[in-house]
C-alpha cells in the first residue's frame, strides 16, 4: 500500500513504486472511476483511446454552444 496527499489544486504524485508497477510513463492517460466510496484509476491504452475518439464522432448532434449552455450546470 501506499499514499499520497491531495494538494490545494486537486493535484497528487502517484508514488514511484506504484508507477514502476502499473508501467505508467510522463505522458500517459488515467482513467478515473468512482464505485460507492472507492475510486479506481487505470491507465488507458490506445485502445480506449481510439474508441473514445470514435464515439465522440458520432455524437456530434449533441455538440454545440448551445448544448454546452443547456447541460454546463450539470
């Protein structure tokens, strides 16, 4: 196990040991989830990476100023 503290900017280190174990490397992408109480944080492959980009295409309808003023207070 092993912790980290959350500073005033919502900013955090992920310790090294925790790094080196999940591969992460300067650049890479997180994926954040939140279950109940417990957040769970995984790298995203590219995988994820081209599907996120393809699904974001096709919902384009949805994707205007004033959708965005509609839905901002969300």
């Amino acid at each position: 196990m092993e912790l980290a503290r959350i500073r005033a900017g919502g900013q955090t280190t992920i310790p090294k040991r925790v790094r080196e174990a999940a591969n992460l490397n300067a650049g890479d992408t997180l994926l954040f989830e939140v279950h109940g109480n417990c957040l769970v944080v995984r790298k995203m492959s590219p995988v994820d990476d081209a599907y996120l980009y393809g699904l974001s295409l096709t919902l384009d309808e949805w994707n205007s100023l004033e959708d965005e003023e509609a839905w901002r207070d969300l």
